[in-house]
C-alpha cells in the first residue's frame, strides 16, 4: 500500500524557488521532490549526528 503524504503549504522568496527548480531540474526531480530528498538527507544527517552523541 502506498505510503500517505502530509500536504502542506510552503511560503518561499521567489529567488530560492528559482534555485530549487534548477537543482531539482538538474536531478531529474520535481521540486516537490527535491525539497522532499532535501529534508530526508538534512533528518538522517541529525540522526546519525544525535547517535554519535549517545
């Protein structure tokens, strides 16, 4: 079963949409996707960051 998504709205400059169109274009991604791959990658960042503090 395919996983549910969280819908929420996201106010940005229009200077840093214009960077996230051209990564995301240049990665063959939506910008939806982008900002997703974005946030994982920064979540498992401060994850492993928060293990090797324990």
């Amino acid at each position: 079963m395919p996983e549910e998504r969280k819908s929420f709205l996201l106010r940005i400059p229009p200077d840093l949409w214009k960077e996230l169109e051209k990564w995301a274009a240049d990665e063959l991604r939506s910008v939806n996707g982008q900002i997703e791959y974005i946030l994982r990658q920064a979540v498992e960042k401060r994850r492993r960051a928060q293990e090797k503090e324990e």
